[in-house]
C-alpha cells in the first residue's frame, strides 16, 4: 500500500551528497509536490538492513522511498538504477522525523 507524502513524517538523509528526507513506506507517487523528485530504494535480497540500489521504482526488495529537491543523476538504461555504497552514498541524519511542509520551513531558515 502507498501512503500519501503530504501526511508521512520522514528522516532526513543525504543521498550522493543531495540533502533528502527517507521513510520506510511506498509513497504515492501523485502526491509528492510538484519540484521534489521520488526515488525508490533496493535492499540486498539476504540483508533486508543493507541497501544496495537507487532508482525511479524498485520492484522487489523494496527498503524505502527517498524524496528529494534536486534531482539525482541517475544512469540512462531501462532501469536506471545506480548503485549505493554504502554510508558515503546514503547517509541517515540525526535528529527527529520531518513532515515535507516542516522541512520546506527548515530550509527557508537556513537560507536566510
């Protein structure tokens, strides 16, 4: 079942160096805003822990959905998946769990 990005809380991460927000879930891809870009997140078939892949949709081994500001460049193919290694790749921030207007108000600050 996917769940809706507007009502879902999410830990904030870095992803190939891009600021982002995580959660564990599907997210619907219809109700991430306009301007943030969905990737899906593919963990190791023996290792539910360890995520190993990054892409616009994860069919099986589904770890989590990561929503991001800026793109991430990912590889020109049929699935265009790239490949996580990795803490230096994907990497979780401390700190409590974000709602996306939370974080929108979160960067406003720090641009100022």
């Amino acid at each position: 079942m996917e769940e809706d990005a507007k009502k879902r809380e999410f830990r904030l991460v870095t992803v190939y160096g891009r600021q982002g927000l995580f959660c564990d879930v599907r997210i619907e891809r219809a109700s991430v805003p306009k301007g943030w870009h969905m990737y899906e997140i593919q963990h190791q078939k023996t290792n539910r822990e360890r995520p190993i892949k990054l892409g616009r949709m994860v069919m099986t081994e589904f770890y989590g959905t990561v929503l991001t500001p800026k793109a991430i460049r990912l590889p020109e193919g049929e699935w265009d998946y790239r490949d996580i290694q990795g803490n230096r790749d994907l990497h979780f921030l401390d700190g409590k769990k974000v709602t996306l207007k939370e974080y929108g108000k979160l960067r406003k600050k720090k641009r100022r």
